[in-house]
C-alpha cells in the first residue's frame, strides 16, 4: 500500500530564527532574521483535543501548518504566513507514512510582533 501524497495549496510561510539585529556597537535588539523562505504549506485543522491540551499547559493553539520536512526548523522560531502575523511554533511533528516527509508545526499567535531585519 502507498502513502497519501500531500499537496501544500493553501499558501507561503517564511520561518525567521529570533536574535540580536542591532548594528555592531548599537544596543542590542531582539528582532527576527530569515530562516526559511517561501515554504509551501496546508493548514490543518486545530483539533479540540490538542486545543484544550494546549489550554491546560497554559499555551494556545491558533494554527496548525503542514509543511515539506526540515529538520533545521526548531521550536525556538518564528512563522509568519501569509496572514502576515507572526506566530511561535510550539511544537513540531514529524508525521510517518506522508509523502512527501512533512512537518506539522502547531503555532500560537504573537501578541507583540519582533522586527525584521
């Protein structure tokens, strides 16, 4: 038996690592730097399991992104879809018997947007 080939049509993320972009001798400055661009994704359902195991380990899950896998990608970095918002990915899963291998990163929304570099 085959495994379910998985499309990615519902849009683009960039991925952005979280760190200093001040200029050499400027204060320092936590912004966001360009990790991964243009990253093809679908958007998957949040279930009501994984939205209220979010809720008791005092976390929220407002977006789930099914994307080709990297495994440079960490839970430390910024998504931003094509939204434009900018969300935490809090957890990444490696789903099995996906062709392409994929990476579900389960992202909550950022209330005080960083920075571009």
């Amino acid at each position: 038996m085959s495994s379910p080939t998985q499309s990615f049509n519902d849009g683009v993320v960039n991925i952005y690592s979280v760190g200093n972009i001040a200029s050499p001798g400027n204060k320092p400055k936590e912004g966001l730097t360009l990790k991964v661009g243009s990253l093809r994704y679908e958007e998957r359902t949040v279930g009501m399991g994984r939205f209220w195991s979010a809720m008791q380990a005092k976390a929220r899950i407002d977006l789930i992104l099914r994307v080709p896998q990297l495994r440079s990608v960490s839970a430390q970095d910024v998504a931003i879809p094509i939204d434009g918002k900018q969300y935490e990915i809090k957890q990444i899963q490696y789903p099995p018997d996906v062709d392409p291998p994929v990476m579900d990163l389960s992202l909550e929304r950022i209330d005080v947007a960083y920075d571009l570099a």
